[in-house]
C-alpha cells in the first residue's frame, strides 16, 4: 500500500513515516505543494496524509487537487492542537478522517486500517459542460487544470443550469432552487449573479439569455450566439 505524507512539522512526518514503515507500508514523504501535486498526478496512493494547517490556503488547494486527480485516494488529515474549524474546513473540503496530534502510533495505523476498509462515496461525483467540470463534493469548477474560484451562490447557480443544460430556465426556478427564501431578492438578483458567473467562467456562450424568461445553457463547444 502506497502512503503520501504531506507535512510541515518534521516530527510529525518522521513520527509517521517510521511508523507507517514498520507496518509495511511503502512512504512517500513531501512539504512543498508543488512537488506533492507533480507526485500525485505521476503516482496512485491509497492514502494522502496532510497536516490540516498547511499554510493559508495550502490545505484546501492540495486536498481540492487530489480529488479532482486521484478520487480514490483515501484522505486523513493530522490536526496539530488546531481549533475544531480546521478539522471542520478538511472534512467539507473531501477529507475522510482527521486525527488530532499528539496520538498514540496505534491509533493512527488503527485509522489507516478503517479508512483501507471504507467505501469512497465521492468518486466520480463530477459534472462536465463544454470545457468545464464541477466537482459535486468540494463545490468547485475546473477549466482544464485550472480551479475557478466563484462564490457558493455563483457555484449553485452554475450547478443547477448544468443540470438542466438544453432547456430553458425561468428566473422564478432559479430563485425558487437557487436561494433560500430568507435571503434578500432583489428585482436584478439572477441577472446579476449569471453576469458574474459568466465573467468569472471567461465563456459568454455557454449561458444563453432567453429575452422574457430567463436562460439556458448551452455547450460551448457547439457554435452559438449570446442573444
């Protein structure tokens, strides 16, 4: 079994790593993003161990990526005395586990063993439009290799018109799925948010408008004109 040990604490990792070995397992170590990504995209693990607090935006950049490229690659996070928002931030970001440093060895190579046994309910939970794919458990969209960063609502917006792609959807079905009827609608609030999300996504063909009713998506790929 093929072990990825992203960390920042030298004794963490060598905590880890020496004991993981004497298991039998085979351990990878690293501490930099860019050389873990390049060790993902050429190498299959069975499990990915990441320090919870990588640095700011580090963890969550690293954890999306891995998804995206290895979903079956289990994920356990090593929480070093952090706050319960970082345990919180790796589980909803398609972490499977986290475990709290300081722990006794046992413990760890215990989790490892549950993670080996359970089913990964997230693989190819992914949406795909022209060039674009959503990723349905960390609420991401992708152009090729690069993360677009939008906004939860712009997210849920995108997702709802890919999921209903060739038809046309009113204004009033978006509000009604989209936003939550305690939230402030203004009259221009759909407008507003497909003008975003059509700059952010840099592809003005793919949400066509529908003049009087609302709009439809469309495959980029296929030759259209923006009404």
């Amino acid at each position: 079994m093929n072990i990825l040990i992203i960390e920042n604490s030298s004794n963490i990792s060598q905590l880890v790593s020496r004991t993981l070995d004497s298991y039998g397992y085979k351990v990878t170590q690293d501490d930099k993003t860019f050389i873990s990504k390049n060790l993902v995209k050429r190498k299959i693990f069975d499990i990915s161990i990441l320090n919870t607090n990588l640095g700011e935006g580090v963890t969550k950049e690293l954890l999306k990526y891995i998804v995206r490229v290895s979903p079956e690659s289990k994920l356990l996070g090593i929480c070093n005395k952090g706050s319960w928002v970082e345990k919180v931030d790796f589980l909803n970001n398609g972490g499977d586990d986290v475990l709290t440093y300081p722990f006794p060895v046992q413990e760890l190579v215990a989790r490892i063993q549950s993670l080996v046994r359970r089913p990964k309910s997230y693989v190819d939970k992914h949406l795909y439009i022209g060039d674009f794919m959503l990723d349905l458990n960390t609420k991401s969209v992708y152009k090729g290799d690069e993360d677009i960063e939008i906004r939860k609502k712009e997210y849920d917006l995108f997702e709802y018109l890919v999921r209903n792609k060739g038809r046309t959807v009113s204004r009033c079905e978006l509000l009604d799925h989209v936003w939550d009827y305690r939230e402030y609608i203004g009259s221009n609030t759909v407008d507003v948010h497909i003008k975003r999300l059509r700059d952010k996504l840099q592809d003005r063909k793919i949400i066509e408008t529908v003049h009087g009713i609302g709009y439809k998506l469309k495959d980029s790929r296929k030759s259209s004109k923006l009404s």
